[in-house]
C-alpha cells in the first residue's frame, strides 16, 4: 500500500495511536443487501417451478406403480379383478399375510392416497357379478396437485391399459395424452 493511501485511511488518533477505520460503510452494506434481495426474488420462483416439476415425475411413476399393483392384484385374486381403492393395495406387512383387502402392493404412503404434493384415488371402476361375487373389470388411477401452481401444474390420469394423459388445468379431465 502506499503512504498516502494509508495516511487518507487514518480517521482518528487517541492517546497517540492512530486507528485504522475497518468495516463496510453504510452504503456498501446496503448494496450487498440489494443485491441479495435481487437474486432471491429471481431464485425462489424458479425454485418453486424445480419442486412442482419433481412432484410431476413422481406424480407419473406413481401411477405407473399403481398400474403395476393392479396388474399384480388382477393376476393374485382373479376372482375379484382390478383393486377399485388404493387401500386395498396398500397394507402393513405386520398385520398378516396379503389378502384381497390389504394386498400389499403400494408403499402406506401412496395407499393412503398423497404422496408429494399429489393426491391419488382409483375411480371409475367398472364392476360385474360372476356367480354372485362382484368382480371389478377396469378402472382409471388419478393424481390431482394438492394446490395447483404450487405443488404441481397438471393432473394425471391412467386408465388399465398404462395410457396417462394429463390435464393441464390440474384437475381429472384429461385430454392430452403424454409423450
């Protein structure tokens, strides 16, 4: 540094003793904060935007998972069809060995029906009587955003062929078929 730099930053002198000022003034203090202020109003929407996405990709391979149970359930209890509640592929291991009311086959959380930011349930089941024991023969698996533009932006749907098709609008009318 040179002297006269040095000399310019002495303020104040006591007891003989020069003082060296150190810190930020105010006023650069205050453009730090601006600054971070900026960046934030920039950062959490997209943050926001990251988290509803991600609860779409797990919003779909949940589907894809309650496909999977019912397909499983069809072919363990042929007598009874498709499951037309999630509870019945849902069940605790601790409870006893599967049966037709708690086959095991969803995790408890999507059984219960949410699971990140998405709220699931089998509608639309179709139901016939073989020799006086209903049988469910199709159904259709839903996946609504808890709060549409913030848990997630679309609705999903998925009929038992495996076909999902989404609702832009968040709800159950789905129209477009996903790519």
């Amino acid at each position: 540094m040179k002297l006269t730099t040095l000399r310019n930053r002495v303020r104040r002198t006591t007891g003989g003793h020069s003082l060296l000022e150190a810190g930020f003034t105010l006023m650069e203090l205050l453009i730090v904060i601006s600054i971070m202020l900026i960046l934030m109003l920039i950062a959490i929407p997209n943050m926001l935007n990251l988290r509803a996405s991600a609860n779409e990709t797990s919003a779909l391979e949940s589907l894809r998972a309650i496909q999977e149970a019912e397909t499983q359930y069809n072919a363990t209890y042929p007598q009874d069809g498709y499951a037309c509640s999630l509870a019945a592929l849902g069940g605790e291991g601790k409870s006893g060995p599967p049966t037709a009311q708690a086959a095991q086959l969803l995790p408890n959380d999507l059984a219960a029906g949410e699971k990140s930011g998405y709220t699931f349930n089998i509608t639309n089941c179709t139901k016939t009587t073989v020799n006086n024991h209903d049988m469910y023969t199709s159904y259709e698996a839903t996946a609504v955003p808890q709060a549409v533009g913030k848990t997630g932006h679309r609705g999903f749907c998925l009929d038992m062929s495996g076909t999902i098709k989404a609702d832009p609008a968040g709800g159950v009318n789905c129209t477009v078929p996903l790519q």
